[in-house]
C-alpha cells in the first residue's frame, strides 16, 4: 500500500468511528519518532490527558508514527493539512524552516523561551513559512557523543576524533568534522549494523533511550559535557487551528504550557535515572576540564549560529537574543 493510500485509508477508518452527529471536532496527531520510543509514548499519554480536558468539545486522535507518514514528510503533511498536529524534533523539518535550528542550539529551557518571547517568535515564523502554529517547546534534553574507544584529548583538552567516522543527524555535520572526525549520515535503523561492522566508530544521541538500545553493546565511552538541545515541539496547521473554537484554542494553549512545564521535569529524572543505568552497566565517562569544556561547548554552539546567520541573516539577532544566554558556555 503507498503511502498516500495508507493515509487516505487511515483518515477514512478513523473519521468513520467517529459519531458524525456529533459537533466534536477531531484532530489527526502523528509523531515523527516511532512509538515505542520514551518521547513519543510521552506525547501520548499527553493527549490522552487533553481528551480528557477536551471530553465532549473535542478528541485528538492518534494516527501514529513513521510508519503511517514517513518522518520526513510529515511537516509538509502538516502544511497541507493532511494531518493537524505533528509531534517530533523540529531540525527534521529544517529544509521548510531553517530558523527551527535555534532550538538546537539554545541553552535556555522551555520556560524560560516562553517568558522571554522566544515560543511567540518561533510560532510567527512557522505560521509565515510553514502554515503552522508552534504551540509547545518540550522536554530540553542534551545530547552526547558516544564512542567505541576512549577518545584522546588535544592540547586545548578537546576530543580529537581524527580516523574516526561517527554518525549524527545533519545538523552535527560541522561539529563531527570540528572535532577531527568525518561525518557519516546513517539512518538510524541501520546504525547498529555500522557499528556491529565497525563502519562508524560512535554517535551522538542523548542519554535517554540509548541504554535500551542495541547500539550500546558497541559504545563504550560517553564525552561529557552534553552539548545542543532536543527541539521537540508541537506544531499545529494553521488553518485548522482557526477553525477550531475560541474556547477549543484556549484549552489547547494551556494544555502545551502545561506540556512544556511537565514534560521539561519528567525527562530530567528521566535522564538522571537513565545516566545512573548507564554508569552501573559500564559506560565509561570522559569528562573535559573546564578548559576543554568551554572550548568544546563553544565549537557545538558556534557552528549552529554561524550556519543560522548566513542562512537567516534577517531572524538572526532576535533569535539569538531569544534562545541564547551568553556566558553560560562562552
């Protein structure tokens, strides 16, 4: 079945269980991570508390993850209505709205972005590019670089990474290859095999999840300090949003405030209770020294925002102003 079809018959199946008579509006959710993952079983249990809220007013349904709209193609899915709410990291998205990168790169929490503006001015630019409200910012996790062998350190106390090939998303391209290293963009589902085959050395992921996954029987090593962000989000088609109640909105708003504020506290513990598994399972943890720290903190940060003040030059300063807090990594 193409994927089209999938799509067509899902949104049938799903509208046709649905009572007809009714004046509930039903919102089509997806997430671009696969189902069993901890960010996508969380983004669940949220909506499940929301119908909830929403019980007789409205209903979100779930339709699933990348195997009823592969990820890539989900925001424009989104754009296009296809589906109304898209849960997932927002550099999947980068080619439609490069400013999402911010998220990337910021050292401010969920909460914190949302008192200063940051949230508003991320929302104006996906409503502009990509016909789309930003409603949540969530969770605010960082990501390591995890490897085979011990890393050997520079002079400035930096990971040299030379002869090494170690995966990331595309965004970690410039630090990978910053670090000595070459950049290998491996599909994640294939990433246990290139390791098993000792095609890439290490990857960069964040804490959670790895412990669980297969990949671990390969690394051993994890570079400490974590650097970037997690930019998961929610998005919402713009014009479904505006069809949608004042009341319906209302509720939705504070439901994703809500979500920022609980999901930002859930993954902390997660991710201590997770780094705790990984120590007691022998992982072993190369931590820099306040030199090597800042120099490698400051690599991480400046290729994101050099690569967004070329390719932005016009939301540059107020992103910067908004997802950045100078001196807390300079």
């Amino acid at each position: 079945m193409t994927v089209t079809r999938l799509i067509i018959f899902s949104t049938l199946l799903l509208l046709s269980s649905c009572d007809t008579g009714s004046d509930i509006e039903i919102i089509r959710a997806i997430s671009m991570l696969p189902r069993q993952t901890d960010y996508t079983r969380d983004f669940e249990k949220w909506i499940d508390e929301v119908n909830e809220l929403g019980e007789g007013k409205f209903k979100i349904i779930f339709v699933g993850g990348p195997e009823a709209i592969p990820t890539f193609e989900q925001a424009d899915a989104l754009r296009t209505g296809v589906v109304h709410m898209v849960f997932g990291p927002g550099t999947y998205y980068m080619g439609l709205l490069p400013e999402i990168e911010a998220l990337f790169a910021t050292n401010l929490s969920p909460l914190e972005t949302r008192m200063n503006g940051g949230i508003e001015l991320m929302d104006n630019i996906h409503q502009q590019k990509l016909n789309a409200r930003y409603l949540a910012r969530g969770l605010f996790i960082e990501f390591h670089l995890f490897t085979r062998e011990r890393p050997i350190l520079d002079s400035e106390g930096i990971p040299d990474l030379s002869n090494k090939l170690i995966r990331g998303g595309p965004v970690w391209r410039d630090f990978i290859t910053g670090l000595g290293a070459d950049y290998a963009n491996v599909a994640a589902p294939d990433v246990f095999m290139a390791l098993e085959r000792n095609m890439i050395q290490g990857v960069g992921w964040p804490i959670i999840g790895l412990e669980d996954a297969s990949w671990r029987q390969h690394l051993n090593y994890r570079i400490d300090p974590g650097v970037f962000s997690s930019d998961m989000g929610i998005i919402f088609n713009l014009q479904r949003w505006h069809s949608l109640s004042q009341q319906v909105q209302e509720l939705l708003e504070k439901a994703a405030i809500n979500y920022e504020i609980k999901s930002y506290s859930r993954f902390q513990e997660l991710t201590r209770t997770q780094d705790k598994q990984m120590r007691q399972n022998g992982m072993q943890i190369l931590s820099l020294n306040e030199g090597g720290e800042k120099k490698y903190r400051e690599l991480a940060n400046n290729v994101i925002w050099s690569r967004l003040q070329k390719r932005v030059p016009e939301h540059y300063a107020e992103l910067r102003r908004k997802f950045y807090r100078s001196g807390d990594s300079d």
